[in-house]
C-alpha cells in the first residue's frame, strides 16, 4: 500500500505532504497549494504492492475548505479513471461521512480529486470497505477501515486488527470446559486440544490384531467448516496391547463439532483404560 498525490506540498517540503492526510490528526494536512487551472488535484491509495483490492463502501473526510469532490477507481482493463461519486458535499472544517460506492467496485487504486482550478487541501481521509485476496482462505471479508497512518503497535477498527498498518491476528477469545480448551484468533483460526480416556473393553479381534471401533468425542468450541484432526495415545499396557489411533471422521454440525467413528488398533487386549492426547485445528468463521 502506498499513499500519492498530485502534489506532495509547498513547495517540496514535508509540511503539507499527503501522509498527513491520513495521521488521525485534524490539525494537521496535506495540501496542494498550487491551483490546478488545466487540471485537477488529487489524494489517494495504491493497494496494488499488497496485491489486495478493496471495494470501499464508506468515506470520512475532514476538509479544510469546502469543495465539492469525486471518488474515482482506477480500472486496469481501460487504463483510466473511472469516477463512482461525484458532487460529494465536503464541508470545509468539519467530519463528513458519506456510503459511496453503489456498484461495488473493486479496485487496487483510489482517489480522492478536487474540482478544477481549486487549491486541493484535506485534514483527513479514511476510507472503509471490503478486502478481496484470493490467496486468504477463511479471510472474513467484512467492513473494515482500510488504512490509517500509525507509528505504534496495535490497531482495532470494526472489530479488525492492525499491526504496523497491516491486518493482524490476536486472540479475541480462549478458555477450556468439559471437553477440553481452545483458542480463537480474530483472522478466523481456531485451535482446540484436549486429553480423553477411552475403555478397555470393547476390543474385537483375535491373535495379534484388535480393533476398538465406535468411539467419538466432542470439541470444546464449535467450528465453521471441519478442522484438521491430530492424535496420538497414550496406553499403559504398551507390552500388552499398545492401542494406537487407526481411523476417525471428523464433523461439523449446527452449534457443536465433533469427532465421530474413531477407531483404535493394538495387537491385544488389556485391563486398563488407555488416553487420546488430540488436536484440531480449523476456522471458526
């Protein structure tokens, strides 16, 4: 992500350079100080080194003079920029916001531009919208604020987190109950493990090949979509029988998770219960 405009500031300082325009500091600005006669002043985002589009749904803007403004896109298809909203009231010195965006465009570039002939000047700019990556399987794809400039640790806006201006998974939720604890990341991770203790009777089988079959066990959090499932035993009677996970099928169903059909095999029979030390890991939205 990277910020430009059409011009970064009096006279090539730093006083009025776009990244004011994005500090969450109104009494600070970017500007474009000399008026554009033949042409038009602009601010914007660049999502494309990110290789994230964004269809931005809401903008706040803080001016420092009031103008009239467009929302534009750039389409990469046409080579050009395309305008979404136009005539947008910004009134100078005050917070405006506005839902924009009624097609719901998806575009690595934004922009913000300035009527004709006029002196380009902005306090602040957020703009809030929805993500799209491919490659971010599980992404929860709701409103989001997009960017705001920061220079310490962690960000929370709508309920999503930022580190160092990138998206950032923390925990958001963990605990244990009866069948075991979990940890639940706010990217849409989720972990659970636990121990569980399974009988000694049951085995079928003869010689040295014994089967426990029709066990299952219930998840200590509920998953969206079937986790990935990990076991391994542990069985006092190792000399005896040495029971050893050998099959399972994983389920979600409405409210809870389970684990269904696990099945065990040993070369024999003991007296004694044994342990399944398990782990699953998933998406919980």
């Amino acid at each position: 992500m990277s910020l430009y405009a059409s011009f970064n500031g009096t006279l090539g300082t730093t006083i009025y350079a776009p990244e004011h325009a994005f500090d969450g500091d109104i009494s600070t600005m970017w500007m474009h100080d000399i008026a554009g006669a033949f042409w038009r002043t602009w601010i914007g985002l660049d999502f494309t080194g990110h290789n994230v589009a964004y269809c931005v749904k809401q903008m706040r803007i803080y001016q420092a003079t009031s103008y009239d403004l467009e929302l534009q896109y750039y389409d990469e298809d046409e080579h050009e920029w395309v305008t979404t909203d136009s005539d947008i009231d910004g009134t100078g010195d005050d917070w405006v916001e506005l839902d924009v965006n009624g097609n719901d465009v998806f575009a690595y570039k934004w922009r913000l531009q300035f009527p004709m002939g006029t002196v380009g000047g902005l306090k602040e700019l957020e703009l809030y919208g929805v993500p799209y990556n491919p490659l971010m399987a599980g992404f929860n794809k709701d409103n989001e604020k997009i960017y705001e400039l920061s220079d310490d640790g962690l960000r929370i806006f709508n309920d999503r987190f930022f580190m160092n201006n990138n998206q950032a998974a923390v925990i958001i939720d963990q605990g244990s109950n009866d069948n075991g604890s979990y940890v639940k990341w706010s990217n849409g991770l989720q972990i659970c493990w636990g121990s569980n203790t399974f009988p000694s009777e049951g085995w079928t089988g003869s010689g040295d090949k014994w089967y426990l079959t029709g066990q299952s066990l219930t998840l200590p959090a509920t998953f969206d979509s079937v986790p990935t499932f990990f076991g391994t035993t542990q069985d006092a009677s190792i000399a005896a029988r040495s029971a050893k996970l050998a099959n399972f099928v994983a389920r979600v169903n409405v409210g809870t998770s389970n684990v269904t059909n696990i099945a065990f095999n040993g070369w024999g029979t003991a007296s004694n219960d044994f342990i399944l030390h398990w782990l699953a890991i998933g998406w919980w939205k």
